[in-house]
C-alpha cells in the first residue's frame, strides 16, 4: 500500500496590506512560542509518516505470514478502503474545524496503533477488512494536520509555514520508505518484525499527539469575535454581517449554504471549472492505481524471497520524483488559459501509456520505472491545479472547493471500485483491472485533447479579427496584449 499524502494545505488568506490596521492576535505572540509551536508540529508530520513496513503490507499479506490469496486481498480486502475514506471523509472534515483540529489527530494515531495492531495479531478477512477501515479514516484525518498550522501563525506567514509542514510529511514518507527497504534487503528484517517496528513509530506517534497544544480557533465554527480581535476580514465574516439572524447558529447554517451556492457559482469560471474536474477524474484514477500496483507487481514477480521485494526504494524514488516535479512546475511560465487543455492531455495520454506498459510487461524493473513515472507525472500538475483553482479564492472558498473536489473524486473511485474490483460487481483480478483503467486514462486523454483542439480554433477565431482591424487601421495606437499569466510558482510548495 503506497503513501498518500492530502494536498488541502495549499489553501490561504491574501489579505489587503493595512499599515494602520490593527495586527492579527497571532502577530502578537511571543515570536519564540509560535516558532517552538510550528517546530513542533513540522517535527510531528515528520515523524508520524515513518511507518517501514507501510510499503511491504501487501507482499505481507501475500505471504506466508497471512497467506491471503490474490482474489481475497484484491476484490475483498482492499475495496474496503474506498468504503470507508468516503464513508468518513465529510464527518471528519467537518469535526476537524469543530473540536479544533487536535482531538481528530489523537483518533488519527489512535487509528494507525489499530492498523498494525491488527496486522501484526489478525489472521482473518474480516481482521484485514477493519484494518482497511481505520486506514481510510487516516487518510480522511490528514486534513486536520495539514489545516492546523494555519492556527498557528497569521495569514502572512501562511505560504511558508505550508511549505515547511508538506516539507515535513515528503521527509518523512522518504525517509519511512529508505528504512523499510533498508531492514529488508540489508537487514533481512522479516515483514512481521517491520509491522512492529511500525506499531512502535505510531504508537510514538501518539504521544507527540497528546503534546500538541489545542488551537482556540478554526476556520468555520470557532473564529474569533469581538471587536478587540484584530484577525483580518474573511469570506466568513463578510456574509455572517449580511445576514440578519444574528444568532450564533442561525448565522453558521446560512453562511455555509450562501458559500456552498458561491462554489457553484464559481464553477461557470473555465480555468477552475478545468482544473476542477481535472482533480476529480484524475485522482480517482490515480488512487485507484495506486491501491492495487504492489498487487500487480507480486503478479509480475511472486513473493518468494523477502529480499527481492523493492516496494520501499521504489516508493521512495516517487516521493522524491514527486516532490522534484512539484517543484519543477512552480517554473512553469505559460498562457495557462490557453495551453491548459493540451498539457493535461498530454500528460493523460503519456499516463494511459504509462498504465499500459505496467500491466503489460513481465519484467518487474519496467513496471516500477512506469510506476515511479505515472506518479511524477501527476504531481506535476498538483500544484499548477492548485494554483489555478485558489489563485483567486479566498480561503475559506478555497477550502471549501478542495474539499468539494475531494469528495466527488471519493465518490467516483468508489462506483468504480464496486464496478471493477469489488467481488459483488465484476469482481476483476489485477491485470483486467489495470485494462480498465488505461482505457480510463485514454478516454479522459481524448476528451482533454478534442477540448484543446476546441480552444485553439475560438483562440484562432477571435485572434482574426483583431489582425484585420490592425491591418486597416496602422496608425492608430497599437492594440495593448495583455500581460502573460502569472506562473504557479508563487503559489506552489
């Protein structure tokens, strides 16, 4: 089972300079405290990612240790995790802003301690499937980290202190992977004793938890009042004055419905309503992916020897790919409104083939080159997603849309779990499997490029018009172009 990290911090306040203007409370903390703080909670994200047998779960429960066949771990066991991330997904996101991020972290560890418990003592399906459960609250969980440091410090500090703690948490998946296959292949470290060594790092884990200082606010339900905070202006507090209620819940209920109406509203706008749906179509497919290519590898090369199994080093070449793609697209300076179509087809249809190759082949070292690559490829155009979509949200707005997004996408993975996978739909093994998810890919792929091919010719369209009336009119003042679009690299990590 490959790490996967939530991409919800990039969501941020641009509040209007105001050198009158009172300074935000959390300007006015003792600058030693709020950095002991963030120190803190980066050191926590760090390690509370180290996990080495993560990487090896799969090969693990293949193995002689659980002994599982192939058609109950891919068609009963694993579909779980879908079930339940979207059965959790909207109560956590909602309880994370109410009980104020800290006590859905504690659930976070106190749900990792199950996990291993039960890897380590379980030895039925219906063990592996309750394991499977408390993992997809993990995974819905990961919101509250990644939103926590928000409370932490003020707005102008936002972009930073989100760069730190992502820092943090790919610091400590690629580090968690080296271990794992460092104990595997040097220190012939067996799956079940890398369990417990993990059992040991989480239930740590949980400790840094209980240390971590509660946040008096949050984003939605827990803002600061009164006229004697100086907290800047949000979306929130400029339609909670609009409404005239008045009362506490009152104000909250209809807040949330008028920002939820403001989200469709912002779908008519092309570039997010793109990006949107890129996030959506795409990250179900690639979590898809991602939950079923260490079974497809054990197909291509069966577990027989612990120490040819390099689902560790492979996942940390992707993290570290990743992470160098991330930050490669934050360099990227093009007419996004014009190109955007075209790249993501591109790197659909580069990804299609990519799916293609994995499931095709026999030699082991091609799927996990393809592996590494499909998954470069995709952080490639997180950030620039991320930067289209809240460039001009606030962050309240913006939170809201990710979370929106998040969920559809959690939505449409699991229709195509119960589909494809699951044994009560067609019930597929992994090669089959990967088939559909290429023709997936190669339907999206197509899709975006007929969408580029439809942009360049209106582009062409209106471009003609405006030559014609340079022709006949040059001595009047020339028609101003309009500035290039800004890059994502301000607002990537």
């Amino acid at each position: 089972m490959a790490p996967r990290i939530t991409l919800l911090s990039c969501c941020r306040a641009m509040p209007k300079k105001d050198d009158g203007a009172k300074k935000p409370a959390s300007e006015t903390v003792p600058d030693q405290h709020w950095k002991l703080q963030v120190f803190y909670l980066c050191f926590y994200g760090f390690m509370t990612q180290i996990r080495p047998g993560e990487s090896f779960i799969t090969p693990y429960l293949l193995g002689p240790d659980q002994n599982f066949t192939k058609a109950e771990v891919t068609n009963v066991i694993t579909p779980v995790l879908s079930y339940s991330y979207m059965a959790v997904l909207v109560p956590i996101f909602l309880l994370t802003d109410y009980l104020r991020y800290k006590p859905v972290l504690v659930l976070q560890s106190l749900s990792h301690i199950s996990i291993w418990l039960l890897l380590v003592l379980g030895t039925s399906v219906l063990a592996m499937q309750l394991m499977e459960f408390f993992y997809g609250i993990t995974m819905a969980a990961r919101i509250a980290y990644s939103s926590y440091i928000f409370s932490l410090v003020a707005p102008s500090r936002y972009q930073r202190m989100a760069s730190y703690s992502r820092s943090s948490v790919l610091m400590g998946v690629f580090t968690s992977s080296v271990l794992g296959q460092l104990c595997v292949t040097l220190g012939s470290v067996s799956f079940l004793m890398l369990n417990y060594v993990s059992l040991g790092f989480v239930s740590f884990g949980l400790i840094l938890t209980l240390f971590l200082e509660r946040p008096r606010r949050s984003l939605f339900f827990n803002r600061p009042g009164g006229a004697g905070d100086g907290a800047a202006s949000t979306e929130l507090d400029r339609m909670a004055e609009g409404d005239g209620r008045g009362g506490a819940q009152g104000w909250r209920d209809a807040v949330l419905c008028r920002m939820l109406r403001e989200v469709g509203a912002l779908a008519r706008q092309p570039q997010l309503r793109l990006w949107s749906l890129w996030w959506i179509f795409n990250s179900a497919g690639y979590y898809l992916m991602l939950y079923y290519a260490h079974i497809l590898w054990n197909e291509i090369s069966p577990t027989t020897d612990n120490h040819r199994v390099y689902n560790g080093g492979v996942d940390a070449a992707s993290t570290l790919l990743g992470a160098v793609a991330s930050f490669a697209a934050g360099y990227v300076k093009i007419r996004w409104t014009l190109w955007s179509e075209l790249v993501i087809g591109v790197v659909t249809a580069f990804q299609a083939g990519l799916l293609l190759l994995m499931n095709s082949t026999t030699n082991i070292w091609l799927c996990y080159v393809a592996y590494v690559l499909f998954r470069g490829s995709y952080q490639f155009l997180v950030p620039i997603a991320i930067f289209q979509i809240a460039t001009s949200l606030s962050k309240e707005l913006c939170a809201l849309v990710f979370g929106v997004n998040t969920f559809f996408g959690t939505v449409l993975k699991t229709i195509i779990t119960v589909i494809v996978a699951d044994e009560r739909g067609l019930g597929l093994s992994v090669h089959p499997q990967f088939y559909m998810y290429f023709g997936y890919f190669t339907l999206l792929a197509v899709v975006y490029l007929l969408a580029a091919v439809g942009v360049g010719i209106r582009h062409s369209r209106r471009r003609q018009p405006a030559e014609l009336a340079l022709a006949k009119e040059p001595c009047q003042r020339p028609v101003e172009i309009p500035a290039q679009e800004k890059s994502p690299e301000a607002g990537t990590v």
